[in-house]
C-alpha cells in the first residue's frame, strides 16, 4: 500500500436540529453518567440558545457538544463533553471558547456570565474551566441525586460588558 500523508484534520460546529438531536442523546449516553429527560432535548432545541448549543465533528464525525440554556441574563452551561479518543486535542477548548465568545458579544440579553457545575470528584474538569477564566464560587451539596459525591462545585465566568 502507499502511504499518503494524513489530511489535515477538520474541527468543525453544528447547531442542533430535530434531525441530529438523535446523535446527541448518543453521545450523552456515554459521556455522562446521569441520563437527560425529554425536556432538555426540547430546551436545546430552542432558537434562542442556537448559538450556545453545538455539535461537534472531528473530521465530520460527531465526537462531542456543549449545551447550555439561559436563566434570566445568565446562561448556564447544562453539558459539554467530548468521546475519549478525542480529549486532550484543544477541542474541548475550542468549544468553550467558541461559546465564550458567542456568549461576550450578546445583546439580547446581555449575559452577565456562564456558570456551571462540576462533580467534587472531577479535579480535571475543574482545572479546564478554570484555565477558561471561569472561578469558584461555591459549593452546592447534594447537587447530584444519583451520582456520588453528590456535590458540586459551582463555577462561573463573568463579563465585564455587563451591565450590573
């Protein structure tokens, strides 16, 4: 066989649909470890978080999302998560930043900040967003209902473009 170099790798977004919502009750099944009711599947569907809630490929094959909702002027980040084999390639990154930058330059509304939570256990996680100008801001015991530990630390990322 001859050896052709390898193309270059495409990192690519789509915006969630009806038609690929299938694809991401997939990946949410093996990435995390609580299972997603029908009305967070009808959340991220809506126009509004359109620009918050992504798919991602990896050479056109789906490997992760990020999926977040509003509450009030801020957007809470639900879920992000990318299939193993593919972490620790800056994707991850690219996809926060990407909604980090969709979320500074908001107007209606403005967002005064992204916030999330983290299982006490998952250092790693932690450490990610944190690299991501997210801080802690405190700690929700008993977040978790099925899952141990059942804290959570709460982590948020403000925008001095807000108006407070």
């Amino acid at each position: 066989m001859a050896s052709h170099p390898a193309p270059p790798v495409r990192l690519s977004f789509a915006s969630l649909t009806p038609q690929n919502v299938g694809t991401i009750r997939k990946l949410n099944a093996v990435l995390f470890p609580v299972r997603y009711g029908e009305k967070y599947y009808q959340d991220i569907l809506q126009a509004e978080v359109e620009p918050f809630c992504q798919l991602v490929y990896y050479n056109d094959i789906p490997i992760g999302s990020i999926c977040c909702r509003f509450e009030g002027r801020d957007l809470y980040l639900m879920t992000m998560g990318i299939l193993a084999p593919y972490r620790s390639r800056q994707i991850g990154s690219q996809a926060i930043e990407r909604i980090i930058e969709a979320a500074s330059s908001h107007t209606k509304p403005k967002i005064g900040r992204i916030y999330l939570h983290v299982q006490v256990s998952n250092e790693d996680a932690k450490r990610f967003y944190e690299r991501h100008g997210f801080k802690e801001v405190g700690i929700h015991e008993n977040y978790y209902k099925k899952i141990i530990p059942r804290d959570a630390w709460i982590l948020e990322r403000r925008f001095q473009n807000a108006d407070k």
